[in-house]
C-alpha cells in the first residue's frame, strides 16, 4: 500500500472537518422564526403575549432609572472636583 500524499491527508481533513461542521453548527434559521413569522405570531398571540412584554417594559424602565442616576452621580462628583480644583487653583494665586 502506499503512503498518501500530503494532498490526499490535507483532502481527507478538509472533508472531516466540513462533516463534522455541519453537525455540530447548527443552521442560520433552524428552530428560528424569520421576520414575517415572528409578526404573524405576534399578531396571533398579541394578547397573551401582553403581560411578559408590560413587565418587560417595567424592568426595561428600572434600569433606565438606575442607569441616570448613576449618570447623574458620576457629573456631580466630576462638578465638585472641578470646584475644588478651581479652588485650589485660586488659593495659590
């Protein structure tokens, strides 16, 4: 028997690879819903579907919440450095 080519190892492992790409990588849209689907199950089931999205929004809302006054927390202190920065500034002058 003869040995195989480089050609023939590299072939082989380009073959197994695709193999087992393709079972272990699902598909782009298996199990998803495309655009269309998914407004024609919401259109279908708007009404039960109601109360997760309300909450939803609840939660979405809290961390917006939390979010400024973070915001607002990080400009007062940078508002009070600068003061007291501008003091000292001030004081040496």
């Amino acid at each position: 028997m003869a040995k195989p080519t480089l050609e023939q190892r590299v072939a082989e492992l380009e073959r197994r690879v695709a193999e087992l790409s393709a079972k272990v990588i699902p598909e782009r849209n298996e199990g998803g819903m495309t655009g269309p689907d998914l407004i024609d199950y919401m259109q279908q089931h708007g009404e039960e579907l109601a109360p997760i999205f309300d909450e939803a929004m609840k939660l979405r809302q809290k961390d917006r919440e939390k979010a400024y006054r973070k915001f607002d927390r990080e400009e007062a202190r940078k508002a009070a450095r600068r003061q007291t920065s501008a003091a000292r500034q001030r004081a040496k002058t």
